[in-house]
C-alpha cells in the first residue's frame, strides 16, 4: 500500500461531529465550531510561510501535505454524505462555498512545523517500508515509528526498499548509462556520479553550492542533444521534488517567473536554454534564495537554506567567466554516446523509470544509494572538461571568426587590416549592422585569452595595432 496521507487517513478512527444545526426559525446552518474541531481532528491547519503569506496543510501522523479548498471542501462532503437526511447534503453542497470561504479557513490553528532535514553529514529517503539515513560509511534503515519531526509527503518514495550488494553481473541500466554518457572513463564517471548524490541531499552547503550545467561534450555550430542530460534530470526527479522550466522560450523578464516553486521544491530545472541566457541574472538565487511571486499572491522570499538548487541543461556553453562565474558554477560534458540512432530505448529496449520492473526499481535505489555515499565521501568531483572552453569561445564569437583565426601567427598586426581581411574572406558579414571594429576587437580578446596571449593596442603614425604577448604560466 502506498505511504501518503489519502491511505494514512482511511485507517484512522475519527470522531463523528456535528457540522450543522437546526435553526429556530427552521432548515439547516453551518455549526462553525465543530467544523473547526473536525478539520483540526483530521489534520487541517495554516502553515506561515511568513508574515504576510500562508498556505493550506494537511498532517497525517509525520506527514505533511500544501492542500486547497477543493480537498477540504472533499473532506467535508465525503463526511457528510454518510448523513441519511438528503436535506443535510443538499444544504451542504449550496454552502460548501461558505463552509470554506478564508474568513472561516484563516481561524484555523496556526502550526509550527519542525521539518526534516538532511544535515551536512547524512541523507534521508523516506521509502514505503522505512527511512534509509545514508552517511559516507553505510546506510541505516530506520523504521517510521521512530520518525521525528515532519516530512513533506511529496518527500516519500513510492517503493519498498531493501540493501543489495552490488552484483557486478547484474548492472542495473541506470548505472549502465551512466557509465556510458561518461565516456566509459572512470574520473567522468566519478563525476557523474558526484553531482547525483549532490543534487539529491536536501542541504545546501553555504560555502560552496553551484549551479550544476551539464553540457554536450561534442562541438557543433549546430548541436542537437539528445546525450541522455534529460534522464539524469529525471533519475533526480525519483527523489527530490523537480520544477522544470523550459529554456528555450525562458526570459528572465517574464511576470512571475517561479511561481510553480513550493515549499517542498528542492531543484529548479532550466531546461535547453539557448547560447543567449543570462547566467548572471541567477547569482542572487545562487547565493541568497529566491523570490517566489504567484498570480494573485504576492511574493515571498524563500531563504538560500530553504531555496531549490540549480540545474542547467544546455547544447551550448554558458558565457561568463571570471572568479564570479566560476565559484557559482559546476559544468559536466556528457559524451555522445547516444544520438539519434543509438539511444537508451534501443539499448536497453526499454523506457527507463516507466518501463521498470521492482528488480530494476531496486538497482537503481542502490545506485543512488552509492552515488550518495561517494558524494558525502569526496563532494563535487570535477571533471577534466575537454572542450568547454573551445565552446565558450564559440559562444562569444563564432565558427566563421575560429575558422579564420586558425592561421594567426599573434604577430603585432594594423586592426583595419585583419577587420578587412576577415570581411573580404567572409562577406554575408558586411551586412550585419551589429559587426564593427568593436566587436571584432572583443572577439580579437577572447580569441587571444583562449591561445594564451594577452592583447593590447596602441596607435603608430596615426594607425592601430594588436600587439600580443604570450602569457608565463607559473
């Protein structure tokens, strides 16, 4: 049977109450006081988020659920249609809207909620049969009577779990990709598997808790994805609460960007967002939390320690550099292993997480499970990225520009004379209004910079010149 509040509730004993009343004058009204009794009794309350925001919950034992009027208009009806007098559940049902209005639902009691959470040492899966705590030396299963405090019901994984040593002759196919999209290289794979176990524990570190953006290693001017970044997505989504945004429509000056965000929200997904997005617009979510504002609510602030982690998938490389980029970011190339004609369906020949079986269900748990544990063991794994900078480069100026540049000897040269060499080579450029001299300098620099070289100019007899010196490493 399923672990949530539905299931959990139609085993409990309520009390009977009496939600109406005869009036003197004749027919039916609401008995408000006992309707608060019977909400409160079944677990109904205000849960604030701050003082100017609150939602609906419902607490079932240790599990806590975000609730509508809808479901407790249901709970009230479902009540009240176990009366025998057909009058009693027609009034209800013309004023159900009265039994629910916010000036009745805002008196219910306020509840203070001690959530759960992972701690920098350990994380917590809340499977059907008990909780696992994973810690960087094993795993402990914990059985729910001994569960404090409260979890979110969205947090309960929907199957059974059980500890199963590795069999290396049964490989789940989750594991199998995995070590696929790696390139079959054990430090990629590392790293792979580092940035699972770090987007599922449900703590953010505040010295250091990047952006994950995962990246095709294959370089094109035309990239077309299909490596497998969406099921690690996915493999996340099995365990932690998963807003996706669709990137390549996204734009950071849409009216309520995040309003899909909740409470339990753990990570905020950017998917295939193009060459254009703004990675700069995302350093105060990364480092200080995030606004939510929802139609018709208002805003409200979700905490760096409450706020969901980042994910960015993408077919491009993400512009910016600098101490300030890098220390927001963690970036993983995924082998093209798969592509259009080879793919994980073809492969495995079926749909991974809808098409498994519970032996399949079981190995990948255990996957996670190690994923975890060698996260909590050796944190982010970086990888040796090997074409990430030659895709940063092609972000910031163009294939046509590399190509060109492919024969430079970094001699000092007259800036005019390389603008119009390149325009004499590559014309279609002459009617973009946006290609100046300017421009062409910045990409001159970024050229540059990628090669090792620093660039200056100066003026001689009234002309400019590039002159380029090679960087000392130390």
């Amino acid at each position: 049977m399923s672990l949530n509040i539905a299931h959990l509730a139609a085993e409990k004993d309520y009390a009977h109450f009496d939600l109406y009343r005869l009036r003197e004058s004749g027919g039916w009204q609401i008995d408000f006081v006992n309707l608060t009794a019977f909400l409160h009794e079944r677990g109904f309350f205000i849960h604030r988020i701050n003082i100017n925001k609150h939602v609906y919950i419902r607490i079932v034992d240790n599990i806590v659920k975000e609730v509508g009027k809808v479901d407790i208009k249901k709970e009230i009806l479902d009540f009240i249609i176990n009366e025998k007098n057909r009058s009693v559940h027609e009034f209800f049902i013309k004023n159900i809207n009265k039994a629910t209005a916010d000036e009745f639902l805002e008196t219910l009691d306020c509840k203070e909620i001690n959530f759960r959470k992972d701690t920098k040492k350990y994380i917590d899966f809340y499977f059907e049969n008990c909780i696992a705590r994973i810690t960087a030396d094993g795993v402990e299963e914990i059985p729910y009577k001994n569960l404090i405090g409260y979890i979110w019901e969205s947090q309960i994984i929907q199957r059974q779990f059980k500890r199963v040593p590795e069999n290396p002759k049964q490989t789940g196919d989750f594991k199998k990709f995995c070590w696929n999209i790696s390139n079959k290289d054990q430090n990629r794979y590392n790293s792979i598997c580092s940035t699972l176990g770090f987007l599922i524990h449900n703590y953010k570190n505040p010295v250091y808790c990047p952006a994950i953006i995962l990246n095709d290693e294959v370089i094109s001017d035309n990239p077309e994805g299909g490596t497998g970044k969406g099921l690690l997505i996915k493999a996340v989504q099995q365990f932690s609460r998963t807003i996706n945004i669709e990137g390549k429509t996204f734009s950071f000056e849409k009216s309520f960007l995040y309003q899909r965000v909740n409470a339990d929200t753990k990570i905020i997904c950017f998917q295939d967002v193009n060459k254009s997005f703004d990675f700069e617009r995302l350093f105060s979510v990364l480092t200080d939390g995030i606004e939510v504002e929802k139609k018709g609510v208002g805003s409200v602030m979700i905490e760096f320690e409450e706020s969901p982690k980042i994910v960015i998938t993408t077919n491009y490389a993400i512009r910016g550099d600098g101490n300030s980029h890098e220390r927001r970011r963690f970036e993983l190339e995924i082998s093209q292993y798969y592509n259009s004609k080879l793919t994980p369906i073809t492969e495995f020949k079926k749909v991974m997480f809808k098409e498994w079986n519970a032996q399949e269900w079981s190995k990948f748990d255990n996957f996670i499970i190690d994923c975890c544990q060698f996260y909590l063991r050796m944190g982010l794994v970086k990888q040796e990225l090997i074409h990430l900078e030659q895709k940063r480069l092609m972000a910031e100026t163009s294939k046509d520009f590399i190509d060109f540049m492919e024969i430079f000897d970094f001699e000092t040269i007259r800036k005019s004379e390389i603008y119009d060499n390149f325009l004499r080579e590559y014309s279609e450029y002459i009617k973009h209004k946006w290609f100046t001299k300017q421009k062409m300098s910045t990409w001159i620099s970024a050229y540059a910079r990628f090669k090792g070289y620093t660039v200056t100019d100066y003026i001689y007899l009234s002309e400019r010149y590039y002159k380029f010196e090679l960087l000392q490493s130390l």
